[in-house]
C-alpha cells in the first residue's frame, strides 16, 4: 500500500538540499517536506526561514511527520536522531555511512524491533543502486568479490594528479568546493569513508557484520609522485579500492590504493565517479558505475530510498540471517611499498620479493606481504607508501602451511 509521506529532514547542506530541489523539481513523489532541522540558523539559505527548525523535537514528536530523513555530518547526533525516530515509530532514509557502519547490528535490530523502514542507497557510491540490488537482486547467485571506487573524492584527487599539474592541497579544495568531500576531508584521503561503505557492503553482499576499523585501511596521502610515475610508466593507474572476496569459506576485505590496468573496469573511471564489480559465480563479472559523490547524484539515491518507504520497502537481511561465514584477517597479498628514505625498506619484511630499485630520491619493493606487516607499516609514522595490486588474495592459513610444507622438504 502506498503511504503519504510527510517528511521531517535533518540536513540542509551539499546532499539535503540537493533533495529538496530534487523533490521540488519532480512531481514524480507524493511526498512532501514538513520541517527542516539544522544546526546553524545563522547561515544564509536559498528558502524561507519558516522551513527550519533548531530543535529536533519539532520534528521527531509531530505525529504527522511519518518519514525522517538524516542528512547530516555528525555521526553521533545523527545515532540519537535515528534511535529515537525508530522509538516513535517512524520510517528513516539516512545517507550516512560511518554511522551506519559504526552501529550496523544495532540499529539492523531496532528497526526491526520497532518495524519500521531503515534504508540508506545514498550511504554507498552516491547515486548507484548497489545496495537494494545486492540485498534483492544476487539473492541466489554466490557472491565470490565485490570491489571498486567508493569515493569520489579520492577518485577525484588522483585523476587530477595525473592529469593536471596541480598540488594535493589545491584538488583536495576544488573538491571540497565541489561538495564532494566530507566536513572532515581526512575521513576520504585516509580512507576512513571507503572503509565505512566497504563494511556496509560486505553486509548486504555476504551477510557478514564486520567492525570497520577490522578492515585494513589506507587512503591516499603517502601516494608520492615517484609512484604516480611508476605507474604510468607500466601502463597503469592508481585507483582507491574497496575490496572484499570470498576466500575459501571467509570474507576478507580492505582498503587500499591499488594498480588497475587498461583491462579493468576501473582503469577508465575517472573524476568523482565511482564503480563496483560484483562478481558472482555464475553472472561472473557485473559493474555498476555512476556519480559517487556531490548534491543532485546523492540527492537522487535518497529520493530512490524515499520513494521505495512509500511502498513500505525495507531490507529484508535474510544473508545476515541466514550467514554461515566469517571475516578473516590472515592474508597475503602483492604489494608495491616505496620510500624516499631507502633504509625503511629494509625493514619491512616480505614473504617473497619479486622486484626491488634503490634510487636517489625514491626506492621500492614489490612482492608478497602479509597483512600483519601492512597493518605495521600503516601503524608507523614512516614515509612509506602502499599500493597493491588486483592479484587475488591469499589466506593466511593455507600459505602459512605451503611454506610449513617447503621447509620440511
Ligand atoms: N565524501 C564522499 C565521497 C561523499 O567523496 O565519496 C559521498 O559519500
């Protein structure tokens, strides 16, 4: 049955106000914005001062309102503003991905619990429809990988490094005038952000809820021009990638700049796009591309979400329920680690090296290594950048046991 929506929004910024023209603009909806709570009422805006509100009562304890829609940057108001929503019985469309990955099992209960809506497309890759597909659509097929660029403001950063002769800082600012970046930008150049969708996205895609700070993390600040040159010389490009694959009968999953080459799907992605590869057992390879980050693509996810709380969709979780894996932090893969300061390689401990330059101002290994030891080097204040490559993951366990078999022999 479809139900009139009276919307009560949280967020009057980059994605919030993207919304409200959206919906302004289109007709499409039977929906309609009751109140808009914000944080700062000095600031100007493009309506009436009569749409706002300060205090999140206005919203949360009118009866009419049936919908809350949270847009906002604070991941702790937010938590109090969609715990409580779900206690008066209302619906919420939430675009914000590190509360969600912060609270997943948690806040998954309470909706339950309450029967309401918790849907949130706009969390993940802006305006692709990865998530509702995952959990509706590769409902029967195996998933083995699920990958790709989840952030546009990364993927923004390391086009316009390549491409245009421009310093970090100065793209990292054209990005946050773009509103693609978060308040925090440390949260997308360190890839905090990525990590927050990639445990979002190992929920829907396998069932699993991982802690996201369980997730081997690196973003994009240690990328030197040395490296950027190592990779056009071979051909290649460096893309941030959120990545998770089955190995055997676990889930693992990280974050990492990494080499694509002209044959992967990402290779061609540029600017604030974002991509993701499901790859199932037997569709193979699937991928999703769109606008990842900025106000109308984000708006246009969170319009999907309020469109389908009309229909009383919500997320049925049935992998998370039906889940019969776990996540597994013992693995190996290839590695690209260089320095400006030669001795720090030295230190770093390879399973095996396949290629190794010492230069004047930059120096480099390539070659297996564990996650143990990336954990390490991501841990250290050392001038050490990491880029990997797509090679597939190794578990742990069974390497551990080749290499136990090698040496009895
Ligand atoms: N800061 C995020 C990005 C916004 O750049 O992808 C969209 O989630």
């Amino acid at each position: 049955m479809r139900e009139n929506l009276k919307i009560g929004l949280f967020g009057f910024g980059c994605v919030g106000g993207g919304l409200y023209e959206i919906l302004n603009k289109s007709n499409l909806l039977d929906a309609s914005i009751k109140k808009i709570c914000i944080k700062d009422p000095s600031k100007d805006r493009s309506i009436d001062s009569s749409n706002f509100t300060t205090n999140k009562a206005d919203l949360l304890e009118d009866d009419e309102i049936n919908l809350i829609v949270e847009l906002i940057d604070d991941a702790d108001a937010a938590y109090e503003i969609v715990v409580e929503a779900f206690k008066k019985g209302k619906n919420v469309v939430s675009a914000n991905k590190k509360l969600i990955a912060n609270h997943f099992a948690e806040l998954k209960e309470l909706s339950e619990e309450y029967g309401v809506s918790f849907i949130y497309e706009a969390a993940v890759c802006g305006s692709i429809p990865i998530l509702r597909n995952l959990e509706e659509y590769y409902n029967n097929d195996a998933i083995s990988a699920v990958y790709g660029i989840c952030n546009g403001t990364t993927n923004y950063i390391l086009t316009r490094l390549v491409n245009e002769n421009k310093s970090f800082d100065e793209v990292l600012k054209n990005a946050q005038e773009l509103g693609f970046a978060e308040s925090d930008p440390t949260l997308d150049i360190e890839g905090f952000d990525s990590q927050f969708k990639l445990q979002i996205l190992i929920a829907h895609a396998f069932g699993v809820i991982v802690k996201p700070e369980d997730i081997l993390r690196f973003g994009i600040t240690k990328i030197q021009e040395s490296d950027i040159k190592f990779a056009k010389e071979k051909g290649l490009r460096i893309r941030l990638l959120s990545r998770a694959e089955k190995v055997d009968d676990t889930i693992t999953g990280l974050v990492a700049p990494h080499f694509v080459d002209e044959e992967d799907a990402t290779y061609g992605v540029n600017n604030e796009f974002n991509a993701v590869t499901v790859k199932g057992l037997f569709a193979d390879k699937q991928l999703f591309q769109g606008k990842g980050a900025g106000s109308y693509p984000t708006g246009s996810a969170v319009l999907s979400d309020v469109s389908a709380v009309r229909y009383n969709y919500k997320y049925e979780w049935r992998k998370i329920k039906e889940n019969s894996l776990n996540f597994n932090n013992d693995f190996a893969v290839k590695a690209y680690i260089s320095t400006t300061e030669f001795l720090a390689l030295d230190g770093i401990e390879f399973l095996s090296v396949e290629e190794s330059f010492i230069g004047l101002d930059n120096s480099y290994k390539v070659g297996l290594i564990t996650r143990e030891e990336l954990l390490r080097i991501a841990e250290s204040k050392a001038n050490v950048s990491v880029v990997l490559f797509q090679d597939p993951i190794h578990d742990g366990t069974a390497l551990n046991q080749k290499l136990i078999n090698i040496q009895k022999n």
